[in-house]
C-alpha cells in the first residue's frame, strides 16, 4: 500500500469487498459511492422481497443499511465488522420503489466505531433509520493488497 490518498484506499476496499459480498449481489444492490467514513449502495424492491402485507421485508432494508455501513466502516482498509445495530423502520417499501443507503461515519476512536445509516426510496422519502456499532481488527486489511 504504497502512498495511496484516502479515496484511493476507499476505491481499493470497494472492488474488493464487492468482488466477494455474495449476499448484496444475490440482492442486487450497487455500490454507488465509497469514500473515507462514507458509503452509497441502492437496491431494487423485487417481488421475491415483498412480504405478505405487500411490503419489502424489513429484515432487507436493514440489510441494505447493514452493507452501506460494512463499506463505509471498512473504507480505510481495516478489517471491520459490526458489533452491533439498530434501525428504525419509518415509512414501508414497496414493489418496485429503488431505495438508497447513505451511510456516514459519526465517530471513530480506536477499536470501535459509531455509522448512521439512512434509507430513502426514489422520492426522496425517509424509510428507515439505522445505527452501526463497528469494531475494527487492528493489523489486518480488509481487503489485502493483490502484490501481497
């Protein structure tokens, strides 16, 4: 990792986690935006995520909220991983509603790590609210370099 700008770690972490996250794929969400602390992924309600209320599961829109904060707390190239969230369901999904992830670093100090995610569909309309508690593994990149 030689002399590379913040962006360009977060651009490093994006590609890679991507490459592997198996679950945001099969849900088809798009990495939109990584950068330092930050992250923007979006997700299309498909059929097979509406429940029998017609609505998107929740269990999804916090596993949309859930993928923006893993890019956002691993975008500087230290193996994170949650320890824990919350979320607020606000408003429901839909079939066919494209909702967005913004995730935002709120504080970072040693180990730990606090990540406000918000949901919003294609109107701009609140449909949830989460926070990520992260817990970062010292030494270990969460995307290790292709050189080594």
């Amino acid at each position: 990792m030689s002399h590379r700008t913040p962006q360009q770690i977060a651009d490093h972490v994006r590609e890679g986690m991507f490459a592997n996250d198996r679950a945001s794929k099969a849900l088809g969400m798009q990495v939109l935006e990584v950068t330092p602390g930050r992250a923007v992924l979006t997700m299309t309600v498909r059929e097979d995520m509406v429940n029998g209320h017609d609505i998107c599961h929740g269990g999804l829109i916090a596993t949309l909220a859930d993928s923006a904060f893993a890019f956002a707390c691993n975008s500087y190239n230290e193996l994170t991983v949650a320890s824990g969230f919350s979320i607020d369901l606000i408003a429901p999904a839909r079939l066919g509603d494209v909702l967005t992830a913004t995730c935002v670093e709120i504080s970072k100090a040693g180990r730990t790590g606090v990540y406000d995610t918000e949901v919003r569909n294609q109107r701009g309309e609140r449909i949830a609210v989460f926070r990520g508690r992260s817990y970062t593994a010292k030494g270990r990149p969460a995307v290790p370099d292709a050189h080594g």
